[in-house]
C-alpha cells in the first residue's frame, strides 16, 4: 500500500520550490518523467551534454530509463553515474563541465516516493528555474530532434565515479590520528562510499544499515533522533568518537556524539565555522531564517559574521555565492563546505569534522557543550491553501503597527531580545509553519501561546472573507 501524500495527489501537485516529487506509478508514471525529461531538454535549447545519477529506491532504474529517453529525444547528449550519492553526482556533473545534470531522487521521503532534481554546471540546485520547468510542461509544447540526430546515452564507469570523488575529498583532508566511527548510510545511497572513503583516511568505520536496498528496511530513508535510536547505542557501547546518519539520497547528514546524543545542525554548524574561520578571518557564514540564535552568538564572537537566508538548500547556495561565504548551515542538516564544492554536502562535513576531532584535545561531546543551549519547537498550523498567503499577509501588517522588530527574509519572524519567533506558509502542504525559540522554557510557552493567537485571529478573518 502506498504512503498518501500531504493534499490532492495531481502531477501538478508533484513540482515543489526546488524540485520535482510524486508517488511512483500513481502521479509519477514512467510517460510523465518521459515528458520532463523531454521539456528539461527543451529548457536546454534542445542541446548540450548532461550527466544523470540516480540513487537506491526501487523504481529508480524505471525513473531514470523513462528521463533519459525523453531528455535524449529532444537531441541532449546523456551521461549516466550509476547508483551513487547526490554530492557524489553533483560533483561529477561539477568537474566534467556538463551544461547541466540531474538526480533521480525523492530525497528523504518514504520508498514509493520518487522524483526528480536539476543541476546548475557547478552542481548547485535549481530555484526559480523549477518554475521554468513546470511552466513549460504544463504548456505542453516541446520540440524533438530530427529522427537522426537524438542525443547520446552514455554509461559512465561507476566506480571511477566515486575512486574520483573520494579523492577529491581526501585531497582536502589530513587526520592527525586514527578516530572510531559510526556511519549509517540507512540503506541508502552512501553505501556506495562511506567504507571507501574511511578506509582512504586510515580510519575504518563501522557500519550499521549498509546494504543498499531502497524498502529502506534498517530505520527508513529520514535519520531522526528516534530512527536513529539503535545506532546512537553502538557509537556508546564501542567508545565511538562519533557517529553519523544519512539520508536515502545523502544530502543530509544528523550527527551523534560519543555520549550517543543526536546534535543539532547548528552546533555542528558551530563547530565547523570555528574551524574555518581559522583559516579565513571574519569570513561569512549562511544560516537559513529557523536556524537557532545560538549561531549568531556563537560566531559573532569569534569574528564571523552570519548572513540569513530562506528555508531551502538551493536558496543557502545561492547567498553562499552572493557573498562569498565559507560555511552553510540549514536547519534541516544540511551543510555547504565551500572550500570543498558549492553544494551541501553531509559526507565532505562529516570528514571535516573527523579532521577537527583527530586534532582536538577535546571530544566531540566536549565541544558540542561548549555550545549553549536554548529551547525550541515547531508546530504546523493548519491553513487552507486558498487563503494562507492572505493569513501571512495579515499577519505582517498587524506586527508592523505592534511595532515589532522583523525580519521578512522567509514569512514573517518577530525578534525580541531573548527570543524570536517565525511564521512560514509551506510550499507544498496547507499549513502555515511555527518556530519558536526563547531562552528558557516559560518564555518559549509564553511566545508559543501568544502568536499561535495571533494566527489563529488572522486565519478566521480571512476564513470570513472566503
């Protein structure tokens, strides 16, 4: 039986902010990846040369045979990674100079999910361009090449994908003494390089959830503090130095200290950009709107200054790029290490961190205290899709005559002197997003009660106006 997704399940339903999802064989059937295949080729000028990785799930060869064929049709030269992570295909994509690229992926969503991502040169997402593609795929006119001219399909060699990819990395990296560590890949596409990579540097790593299969049966495609319950207990019961989990896909990364405690991605965020301001002084560093305050002290104080930015990874690249910024932090674990690539990448961080760990007197648990600590929450507040771009609208012209402090980078957050607060409308669900973050416990009650109010004012006035 397949998961049923958030709203009407539509092919319109499946185009997203930065890319494209849908459940396989329902609103994602192999003639509807065909045709974006087809209208990606077109939003290429019917030319060029790509190159298509995919990862593990089951209907992933079915995606990526029906993409190809379509992109292939319109007279787009194709060249396939294989079964490998994300980062390691936009890498591919990055340094073979291809006039684009794509990634067969439903990310971290349960496995009868699939879709599709599209990829700059440099191997960064596409944001606005997204709605590009959707536009022309719902117009429904696309050219073709002539009957002797399609495109190429090429099979690269997946293992020199990834010897190549790996050594990049290592390239970057020096441990100074050998670490313990626990990786779970989840089943999923890391699989194809965590041991490789570890083994590289010296440093085995132990394993957990290693076979690929895309059922995701070990803890599912989503590493949580509670999907990532067992592997917590094996980095304590070995004396790990840490562990981490991926995501099916391998763009996010959830990182566990030698107490066996899941940390958030601004603390390591924190630690990262302690590192690299070492080596670049007074550098930027992106951190999306919902990230803690803890970022702002943290980095302030050390000579860094922090540039905010909207929920969504490709928008973390982009101000990356606008500023020149050595470090990206989102909320949602991803991390950018530009000294690396331009994109997010959880597995360049987590030998990053290793390389900060082989060289620190300290423990990980250590540096993560350190770091304080402030309550938070999020909370989805429904509101129907017709009307919760009116709701954020009101909101907004209520706090100005309060005379609140905003921000209006991503909804609407209101920041007081020991907390803020932050509306959102989500992209793809009918829900206006709450987040909450004070310095201590009653503060946070006290913020959380009172602008759920004010929400709960705006959405029946608009209600009314239906």
């Amino acid at each position: 039986m397949s998961e049923q997704p958030q709203g009407k399940l539509t092919v319109e339903s499946m185009f997203r902010a930065y890319d494209i999802r849908g459940i396989f064989n329902e609103n994602l059937t192999p003639e509807v990846v065909s045709k974006i295949g087809i209208v990606y080729g077109n939003f290429l000028g019917c030319k060029g040369r790509v190159c298509v990785g995919k990862d593990v799930r089951t209907s992933s060869d079915i995606v990526e045979n029906a993409f190809i064929s379509g992109l292939a049709s319109t007279g787009v030269d194709v060249e396939l990674t294989g079964l490998v992570p994300i980062p390691t295909a936009n890498f591919t994509i990055w340094q073979g100079k291809y006039d684009g690229g794509a990634y067969i992926t439903a990310s971290h969503n349960p496995p009868s999910y699939n879709g599709v991502r599209f990829r700059h040169p440099d191997g960064s997402g596409f944001t606005e361009e997204n709605e590009e593609i959707k536009k022309l795929f719902l117009k429904g006119e696309v050219k073709r090449s002539a009957w002797d001219k399609p495109g190429k399909i090429r099979m690269l060699d997946t293992k020199e994908v990834v010897r190549n990819y790996c050594e990049y990395l290592v390239s970057k990296l020096k441990l100074e003494k050998k670490l313990k560590v626990v990786a779970d890949p989840g089943n999923g596409a890391a699989s194809v390089v965590i041991s490789h990579l570890f083994s590289m540097l010296d440093t085995p790593a132990v394993l957990v959830n290693y076979n690929i299969d895309g059922r995701f049966p070990g803890r599912g495609p989503n590493p949580t503090l509670t999907t990532l319950g067992e592997t917590s207990k094996i980095v304590k019961s070995i004396g790990a130095d840490f562990g981490v989990g991926y995501d099916g896909d391998s763009d996010r990364g959830i990182f566990i200290d030698d107490k066996g405690r899941a940390i958030s991605s601004e603390k390591i965020g924190v630690i990262l950009a302690r590192d690299v301001l070492t080596r670049h002084k007074g550098a930027n560093i992106v951190a999306n709107a919902p990230c803690s305050m803890i970022i702002e002290e943290e980095i302030n104080k050390i000579g860094g200054k922090v540039i905010r930015t909207r929920v969504g990874d490709v928008y973390v690249t982009k101000e990356i790029k606008k500023h020149n910024a050595k470090l990206g932090i989102e909320i949602s674990a991803h991390l950018f290490l530009p000294e690396f690539y331009i994109f997010d990448d959880p597995i360049a961080a987590t030998l990053r961190l290793a390389e900060i760990l082989s060289k620190s007197p300290k423990k990980l648990s250590e540096l993560v205290d350190e770091i304080p600590e402030y309550p938070m929450l999020e909370k989805s507040l429904h509101s129907p899709d017709e009307i919760k771009f009116q709701v954020m609208d009101d909101l907004k012209e209520r706090f100005k005559k309060e005379g609140y402090k905003m921000d209006l980078i991503d909804g609407v957050k209101v920041i007081f002197d020991d907390g803020w607060v932050m509306l959102r409308p989500s992209n793809t669900e009918p829900v206006i997003r709450l987040f909450v973050e004070a310095k201590n416990k009653e503060r946070l009650n006290e913020l959380a009660k009172k602008f759920e109010g004010e929400f709960n004012k705006s959405n029946e006035n608009m209600k009314k106006k239906m």
